[in-house]
C-alpha cells in the first residue's frame, strides 16, 4: 500500500520527509533481522535442541525426584536471561522474563519419567535406575514424552527472548515435576507459584501424542482432558483356612464382587452421555493358595468430565463397596475402608475457549492451516495442567496436542506409558516450539 506526499513548500515538508527517513532506516534492518520463525527453530534443534532431547531421553527421573533435570533445566533457562527460582514444590522450576507492560503468560512443561524399562529399541534408549519414593530401585523412561516438552520448553524460551520486539508483557516458564502421578501441579501452586510470581492471565501447555502424524497440532474446544483420583478400598474378611471357608468371610470374594459392582455403576448410575471410567489397576492380598486372606487391597483410578459426575463416582464407590461387604457377610466393625488419596487428584482439563480459537487462528494463520489437525478425543486421560486453570484461578487455560509420530508408522505405533513407545524428535520439538511461540506471541500482542 503507497502513500502520496503532498509537495508543500516549507519547513513541515521538510520536517515530514525527514521523519519518514528516519522511520524507514530503522524499520528495515529491525524486519530484516526478523529470521522466519521455522527456519529459526529448525537451525536450533541442530545447533542445540537435539542435543538436549538427547540427553533427557537417556537420562529420565521419576516423578518429584527430577533434581537432576530441573538443574539443567534451571542452567539453560538463566543462561538465557531469565530469572529462575528452583525447588518449587519440590523440584519446580520457575523462569520469569519481563518484557514491558501487558498479560502474564504461564507456559507449562512437565519432566518427569516413568518406572518402566524402555524396549523401543532405538540408540539412545535409557538404561538409567532410580530409587523410588519407597527405595526400591526401578528402570526408568520417558515413556509419555516428557523429553520432548522440556526441550521445546527450553527452544520455546530461547525464541521469545529472541523475538522480544514482537511482544509485550511476563513470560513465566515452568519445569513441572510430578505430572505423573498427579501431585505436581497443586504442590507448585500450594508453594506460591501464583503470589511468589506473576500470576498468569493466560496459561499454555502441550503434551505430544504418539497416534497423531508429526507436526500436526491440535487445539480442542472445551474438555480435553478428564478428571483423575487415586482411590484405595482396603477390603476386610475374616481369615479361615482354604479348605474351611464357611468358618471365615472370603475378602478375595468380597473384593472380586465390588469390582463387578463399580462397573455395573458405571454403566447403570451414570448417563452413558457422561464420561465416566472406574479402573481397578491392582489388586493385592494372600500369601498362599491355602491361606483365605484378612484383606485385600484394591487401588483404582476414578474419571469424568465434569465435577458433577466425579462426585457422584467417587461417593458411589464407598457405597457399593461398604453395601457389597454387608451382602457378603463382612461384620459391620470390618467394612471396607475406602480412601482418596489428596495427593494424586485433579479436575478436569478445560480449555477456555475464547483464548483457543485466538491460539488456534494464529497458529493456523502463522504456521499454515496445513499444520492444524483434529485429534478425535479416543480416551479418559488426565493431566494435572487442569491445577493451573480452574474456574477458581481465574487463568484462561489452553492445552493443545502435537503428534509425534511419522505417517508411515502411525498404525503400528505404541501407546503412552508403553515400554515400546516412542516419537519422533525433531518434528515433534520443533512443531511444539513453533506452535508454543506463535501461541505465546498472540496473547502478549503490543497494543
């Protein structure tokens, strides 16, 4: 678009030919300067980022024991500029970079790896061991991606230092410990990340995924993930010989009916329009085939999509199991004890869906509409993301997806927390970064 200058003689002529100078010679280096986005994240995963995706696959730690990724966590983001507080909530990692006024963006990366011995039969493949929270020693792995999180997290900081003329506003970048089991999120927050720090108007994260072709990248409306707990029923019989078993109250028994029972809930008390999943993950109790045990141990995972229906699961578990017992015979002073565990929770996942349809227009407008993907929703996952953006916070959330896997492997690739997964780094990386700066510059826009 041209403009027309009026020939007037005198000194305003003058003065606007030489402010329109003046204005051009510095707007043309500062665009020139302005290296396309990709091309810049393509040269920094070769220069850096593959190296430190390297080095995390190799070197994964369970979850609230990261001490050594979130040291090197700490080291590249200071060596960057920010300002970084370590051991937030544990092994949290906070950077903070203050680019003059305007909204606080959180951008979340979680860190930690798996207790699982990796058989995805690549190079790099880890071989670290680690002691776990009850001291015994387990393989780990990142077997969820994590790696490629912290590293986009780092790539992603390094471009909007960068880009610091395209924006206005505080970065707040965090390392998450602790996704895994739930607990990280709520530990950081409940250690000060939003008085400590600048607490955030907008918060960002994304998780790659495995069946998704690499490079697309998905922003949901609404619900993305569901809500978890970790429930435990301590299931209490009376102890007899296996040959006498009408001399005692079977706990196995009791416990295998409360199992079938909580299912049929599922499928009976909650309309089938509702998400909802009850899994028994494990089940403990006995020490020998002779032997009918005092109790059994039952650990389950809870999930729904909104609040209403969590309630209704999780008080619908002590009544099933409290009313199996009382079927079966269990006396009253030996009901199940049915517990929740506080740590491991979290709330749905919800996208506020004004802010992503503003981060999925740029990413579409920025990185082509090519790139954007619909990831039908195919599970009851959960992230403790959910933790930063409640309805309480008054943060407006958006988690989106980032595949991970190339076309031609997509329908032979393994599921999260297998120990035969795996992704494909670059693309994933650098699909991550690029998607997380055009997201993070779209919120932080100079007026």
């Amino acid at each position: 678009m041209g403009s027309k200058l009026a020939l007037v003689p005198g000194e305003r002529t003058m003065k606007t030919i030489l402010t329109l100078m003046a204005v051009a010679a510095v707007a043309v280096p500062a665009q020139a300067q302005q290296t396309p986005l990709r091309e810049a994240v393509a040269r920094d995963y070769r220069e850096n980022l593959g190296a430190l995706f390297d080095h995390f696959h190799r070197n994964p730690e369970l979850s609230g024991r990261e001490t050594q990724t979130a040291a090197r966590m700490a080291r590249e983001l200071r060596a960057l500029g920010y300002e970084v507080t370590t051991g937030v909530g544990g092994t949290g990692v906070v950077a903070i970079l203050r680019n003059g006024a305007g909204p606080t963006v959180l951008v979340r990366a979680d860190m930690d790896g798996l207790p699982l011995q990796e058989r995805s039969g690549l190079p790099n493949a880890s071989t670290a061991r680690q002691a776990d929270a009850g001291g015994v020693e387990q393989p780990v792995m990142h077997a969820c991606g994590h790696d490629v999180h912290i590293t986009s997290l780092v790539g992603t900081a390094r471009m909007l230092h960068a880009r610091r003329a395209n924006w206005s506003g505080t970065l707040v970048m965090i390392a998450q410990p602790a996704e895994e089991t739930i607990s990280g999120a709520r530990a950081m927050i409940e250690d000060g990340l939003y008085t400590r720090f600048p607490k955030p108007d907008y918060a960002l994260a994304f998780h790659v995924w495995a069946g998704t072709a690499a490079g697309r990248i998905n922003v949901p409306d609404g619900i993305v993930n569901a809500s978890a707990d970790s429930v435990t029923v301590r299931v209490r019989g009376v102890g007899t010989h296996g040959a006498w078993p009408h001399l005692g109250v079977d706990s196995v028994i009791v416990a295998a009916q409360i199992i079938v029972s909580l299912q049929s809930m599922v499928g009976r008390d909650i309309s089938p329009l509702e998400g909802a999943v009850i899994s028994v993950g494990s089940i403990h109790g006995g020490v020998r085939g002779n032997i009918i045990p005092e109790e059994v141990e039952l650990q389950l995972t809870v999930r729904a999509d909104n609040p209403a229906t969590r309630t209704r699961l999780l008080d619908g578990i002590d009544r099933v199991a409290r009313g199996t017992a009382l079927a079966l015979g269990v006396p009253d002073a030996r009901l199940p004890i049915v517990a929740r565990s506080t740590a491991e929770s979290t709330p749905p996942t919800l996208n506020d869906r004004a802010t992503a349809a503003i981060v999925r227009d740029a990413i579409a407008a920025r990185l082509g509409p090519d790139r954007i993907g619909d990831r039908p929703r195919t599970g009851m996952g959960a992230d403790d993301f959910a933790e930063f953006v409640t309805p309480e916070s008054g943060v407006r959330g958006v988690f989106f997806w980032v595949g991970g896997t190339s076309p031609e492997r997509l329908a032979t690739a393994a599921g999260h927390h297998s120990p035969l997964f795996r992704i494909e780094p670059e693309p994933s990386v650098t699909a991550g970064v690029e998607a997380m700066v055009v997201a993070a510059e779209a919120l932080l826009r100079r007026p």
